[in-house]
C-alpha cells in the first residue's frame, strides 16, 4: 500500500473557544489527519456521542489505503483522491473494512448555516463519493487550515469562521468548475453535450436535444440540471459566448458574421446576450475597452 512520502503529524483538535461570534454561518468543530489500522475504527452517523444536538458536518478525504462507508445499507469503497461529505445525525457508517490494511485520511467537521448549504449542494449534485485531485486548491486549502492548526495559529472563534467559510467557499468552487465532461455522466447527457460542443452554430431547441437523449423534454431537463447545474439552455449559451470571445479576439470577423457563426440569426439579439452574460458589448470586448483580456471565464 503506498503512502503519502512527506513528513507528517498525525493527530485530531477539537475547537471550543469561549468567545463564539454572534453568528452560526460556519465553525470548525475539529479537524485532524489519521492513519487507522484498527478494526475498532467505525463511527454510525446516528450514534455518535459527539453531536451534542447540534448538527455537524464531516468532510473526510483519503489520502492512501482504503476505507469504506454505508449509505442505507449499501456499502461504498473509499480510495485515494476519493472524499465524502456526511451530516450529523444521518444514517450512515464508515469505518475500517477487513480488506484494508489501512486508511490514511484527513478531515474537516463544520457547524453552520453555510456548511449546511455546502452539504445539500454536494450531495444533489455529486452524489456520495466526490473524486477530488491530491493537488486540488480544496485539499490544498484543508491541509493548510491543519498545519496552521497544528502551529496554534488559529487562535479564537473569528479565525476558525473564517477558515470554515474559506473552506466552504472552496468546496463551492471546485463543484462549479467541474467539467461535466470528464464526471461519470448518464450516457445521454454525454451525447447531448457531445452534440452541443459540436453543433452550437446550429439552431438547437429543447425538444431537439431530448430527441438526442432520447427523453421527454421534462425529463430531460431535470437531468440535464441535476448532472451538470444548469439547464439546457445555458449550457449552450456558454459554449456559444467562449467561442465568441475567441472570434472577436483572433478574427477580423464582423459582429454579425460572428453572431452568425455561434448559432445567432440576429446579431442584435447577439450583441443583447452578450452583454448579459459579460457585461460587455461585443464590440468592446474586440476594442480592448476591458483592458488587455483576451478571454472571459463564464
């Protein structure tokens, strides 16, 4: 089983200062890096002594081995790159399976209105198990929040809020600028999208698109947002105003030759989205009026 190389401190802290801000936004309850070999490793999510009446939050990424947690009695394997995020009090477990020789991993628990938003965001949009790179900001940003721990730097209520919230923030982050494209999507979400990146010069209705789903447009819909967190609509429309910004950049292409070119009949209506989704007239953009930009991230 390989290990992480770099030198580590292994060990759990708990945070219960006096002076607790006027606020439940977010807090870090505690926070720790583990390596468990023991049977004896198991937390039920109904169970827990820790809770208190007061609902928490725990982010647990793995770093090597393997661990496992139970969902309504369906058992999930946990490997390196792999996180999940759980509330207190719910129905689940996880722990140490007998096949492992060990779990090596490092947590986050959160109390807070924010943390709770975070948790429903994730769990309807990635599901149970979130993959997440090693050297992703979110668990560079974890690891940091434990060193600065570990070196007593985080030293009263209002620097714990504010790196619970940094964190959380970051968890939001890293959810919005997943690639759809690379998540393990329903196969006919895949071949819409396939379908929009290929074709968004063309006029392309709802109805057409859940005919290339081969779903009811409703139904359809509903997938296309709860798989992606967006709609039809909008995914389209950010393919089509990123390959307008490379036109107006690299091209002599006119407003309206462009407009033409990402699917726009009328280059007014063009100009109008553009505006909405950049703040910027197409024209400006072209001008430099936005300083020396050559590309927008939408």
């Amino acid at each position: 089983m390989s290990r992480i190389s770099h030198q580590k401190s292994y060990g759990n802290y708990g945070f219960r200062f006096q002076d607790m801000p006027q606020n439940n936004i977010a807090n870090i309850s505690s926070i720790g890096l583990e390596f468990q070999t023991s049977a004896d490793y198991y937390w039920d999510g109904l169970l827990r002594r820790d809770i208190q009446g007061v609902e928490k939050y725990v982010f647990q990424y793995t770093l090597s081995g393997k661990g496992a947690i139970t969902f309504q009695g369906k058992q999930y394997s946990l490997h390196p790159g792999e996180a999940f995020f759980v509330q207190l009090p719910s129905p689940h477990c996880y722990f140490l399976p007998e096949n492992s020789e060990g779990w090596e991993f490092i947590y986050i628990t959160l109390t807070g209105g924010a943390a709770s938003t975070c948790w429903n965001f994730i769990h309807d949009h990635a599901g149970k198990i979130v993959k997440i790179p090693f050297e992703a900001d979110l668990i560079q940003l974890l690891r940091r929040i434990l060193q600065e721990t570990n070196e007593q730097k985080i030293i009263d209520a209002y620097i714990s809020s504010a790196k619970a919230y940094e964190f959380i923030m970051e968890c939001f982050r890293f959810m919005k600028n997943l690639n759809p494209t690379n998540q393990e999507l329903p196969e006919p979400i895949t071949r819409v999208i396939t379908f929009l990146q290929q074709q968004y010069d063309e006029y392309i209705s709802i109805d057409r698109m859940a005919a290339i789903a081969e779903l009811s447009s409703y139904y359809f819909i509903k997938q296309f947002r709860k798989h992606t967190n967006t709609t039809p609509a909008q995914y389209l429309t950010k393919i089509r105003m990123k390959k307008a910004t490379e036109l107006l950049r690299h091209t002599d292409l006119s407003i309206k030759d462009i407009a033409a070119k990402i699917g726009y009949e009328n280059a007014n209506y063009f100009n109008k989205v553009f505006r909405k989704i950049t703040g910027f007239s197409p024209l400006e953009f072209r001008e430099s009026k936005i300083s020396n930009l050559d590309y927008l991230v939408f």
